[in-house]
C-alpha cells in the first residue's frame, strides 16, 4: 500500500495506532480497515511532501508529524495527530523504514 501512495520505504504502525485508529470500532458504520489505513498510507506521504517543500520545519527532523481525521463512531471524525519516524528496519537491516507512532511513543 505504501508504494502505491508513492512512499518506497516500508511503513510501520504502532500497534497503539493501529488498535485506536485503523481497526473499526463495533457500530460504526460506513468505514473499514483498508480505507482506514489507505488514510493512514497517504497522509503520511503527504507530509513527507511538505518536510520536502519546507513547510513542517528543517527537514533533518527526526520526528515528522502526520495528521488526519478519523471517525471512530457514527458522529464527527476527529483530528489525530500523531509521529512519523525514519530509521533502520531492523537491527541486522539498515535499509530505511517508517514507523507511525503515537507522539508519546518511541
């Protein structure tokens, strides 16, 4: 999915974010999880975009905020605003990945 918004790093989700923001809460209509994540996918290369333009600050940041709305139930959706981190896959990998994370998170 990230390749198809045009991000060629893997991208990662928190198990926090993913649990409170991608899964669709029972009784919520109108929604599901590969939408939910599609939002996730290209709101993150969206901010990306603008590190690239300038407008989220010096683009040596290491912690990239990435917002959107998610409605998680049958009411208003709300602004979330969470973190976007590049940094070694793995320990025994050091090609790049992106982790979103909740900004209380590391």
């Amino acid at each position: 999915m990230a390749r198809e918004a045009g991000i060629t790093y893997p991208v990662f989700l928190t198990r926090t974010v993913y649990d409170n923001y991608v899964t669709v809460p029972a009784g919520t209509t109108g929604q599901d999880e590969a939408g939910r994540l599609w939002e996730f996918v290209w709101m993150t290369r969206f901010a990306i975009i603008r590190l690239r333009a300038g407008k989220n600050g010096p683009a040596e940041s290491r912690r990239l905020p990435v917002a959107l709305y998610v409605r998680n139930d049958n009411q208003r959706a709300r602004l979330i605003k969470l973190i976007a981190t590049c940094g070694p896959l793995d320990i025994d990998d050091p090609q790049p990945a992106i982790t979103v994370m909740m900004p209380d998170e590391d």
